[in-house]
C-alpha cells in the first residue's frame, strides 16, 4: 500500500506566496501527496479563478463562505485529512524538492512517532536564505544534537518538554504529523500565537514522541508581514507566552516531571528573546509594548 502525504494549507494572506508554495508543492520529485488548500475566506477572487485552472487531480481547493480565524481553520484542515500522516503546510513556505521523500522515509523507519521534524533553512519575504539570531540558538544551541549516523534521532517523555520549553526550536508549518494521533487531541482555545508549541507538548505528554531528521527539505519564511513577527513588537506575543507557560508548568508538575515544569517557569529563551528585542522597540516608538516587554525579561507574570 503506498502512503501518501496529506498537505493541508490553511489560507489568509498574500495570494501571490500562495502560489508559490503551491508550485513548490507540484515540484515534488515524489508524487505520493495530495494537497488540500482552505481558504478562510480571504477577499481575493483571484485565487479561486487560479485552483479552477490548475490541472491535477491530487489538489484540492476549499473557501469557507465567513472568516473562522486561524485555530478554527487548523481544526477544518485536520478535518479533511484522509492520509495516514499530514502536514499543516504555512501559506508562505516552500517545500523544497525531497521533502515527500525525506518525511515519507522517516515515517516508514520510525512509524511511532506521532511528529517529524525535517531540517529547515529560514528565507525572508524574498524567498532569500537568511540567519537570525533566534534562528541560530534555535538550531545551535537548544536543538537536541543528532543520534544515529545519519543524524535522525527519536525523542520523547520529558528530556524532549524540558528542550522545548527552554527554547522551542521546532518549525510548525514544517511539521509532519500522524493524522490519527493528531486527533486524539484538539488545538487550544486562547493561545493563537502559542497553539503549535502546546498541541506538541500535549501530545507528548501522552507518550508520543518526535522525530528529528536533520536533512534539509523545508525553507521557512519568516517577514515582517507574519502575524507572529507583529505581535513581537508590540509585546502581546509575550503576553500569551506567559499564560501558556504558567499552564505548561501546571501540566508537567501533574506527570511528575520536575526539570519540565522548571523549564516552563523559567522560560530562559523566550525572556532573553524579549530582551533582544527591547532596543528595537524604542527605536520604533513602540513605547507600548516596552512595559510588556520588561515585565516579560524580569519573569513577571
């Protein structure tokens, strides 16, 4: 039995980006995927009109007829999942060539694992590989180091909690997912910004686990324009950290795991990011998110 990727797309924004990341999609060397893109109602007639013209059966074009925000279009995405395993593809993101391969290959040699985590490069809005500073204590410094001799590893229980709430260096639109285990649980209501870091959690407190597969398959865009870059500047991404954090720690303290629930409160990453990020908000007048920022560095909560 061939198993095939579900790409699902959840769709607001720029139109263009989308098509794009739908070409990156058709330019897989591997044809055992199917692509569903939903829409969330976004005011561009333009993008409908170019799904109608494309030519393959395996893609698959949804609208939803009013707006459901984005952890409600998560939820319709997951709904229209029929493969074994699925991804939650980010409107903006490039596949490259191998990434069917590389992901369909990990899930064949670790099919336990609820959560695969291929290598990802970070472009800009350009589609231009960059290196940010996040970016790089992500990757050097909190990622867990490679296992075996081609470098995939298998990680769970609490050491893998505990690293991803020192620093969460995983990529969310990258993420490839086995759909029924996915379905054992449901995305968090009230943390928009934070939902990805908490649906992993929760499913590893389950007992699932993670792989990470360090070959190169995924560009991650990461611009100004991204929700997640905005609400940096102003604070509220911090904010809504806190709250899942203080949540983190209540669940880790829950299993017994004493270093998890450490990590959550101690949130060392995310408060060193917040500092980093102070000077620029001056520079920018953004004298609002400064008491946010601040309260968020010294730990309050």
């Amino acid at each position: 039995m061939v198993v095939a990727l579900d790409i699902l797309v959840p769709f607001w924004g720029d139109p263009e980006l989308l098509r794009e990341t739908v070409r990156s999609v058709l330019a897989q060397g591997n044809p055992d995927w199917l692509l569903t893109v939903v829409d969330d109602a976004y005011p561009d007639p333009s993008v409908a009109q170019w799904f109608a013209a494309l030519d393959d059966e395996r893609v698959r074009y949804v609208r939803h007829e009013t707006n459901l925000g984005i952890t409600d279009n998560y939820r319709s995405c997951l709904a229209l999942a029929t493969q074994d395993v699925m991804v939650f593809l980010g409107c903006d993101d490039l596949l490259l060539p191998g990434y069917v391969d590389v992901v369909l290959a990990a899930h064949r040699r670790f099919p336990e694992a609820a959560v695969i985590q291929p290598g990802v490069r970070v472009v800009d809005g350009h589609g231009q590989v960059v290196r940010t500073l996040a970016d790089e204590v992500k990757q050097r410094l909190v990622r867990p180091p490679r296992g075996s001799s081609d470098g995939a590893v298998l990680l769970g229980g609490e050491a893998l909690v505990t690293s991803l709430l020192h620093g969460d260096w995983l990529y969310w639109p990258s993420l490839v997912f086995r759909t029924h285990a996915l379905r054992e649980v449901d995305f968090r209501d009230g943390f928009p910004v934070t939902q990805d870091l908490a649906l992993v959690i929760d499913l590893v407190c389950r007992g699932e686990q993670l792989v990470f597969e360090p070959m190169v398959c995924f560009h991650y865009r990461r611009h100004r324009a991204s929700a997640s870059s905005t609400a940096l500047v102003d604070g509220t991404r911090f904010a809504a950290e806190r709250a899942y954090f203080a949540l983190a720690a209540r669940q880790c303290r829950e299993l017994g795991w004493s270093r998890a629930a450490r990590a959550a409160r101690w949130r060392v990453t995310s408060r060193l990011h917040a500092l980093t990020l102070a000077p620029g908000a001056m520079a920018a007048r953004r004298w609002s998110g400064l008491p946010v920022l601040g309260r968020h560095v010294l730990g309050g909560d």
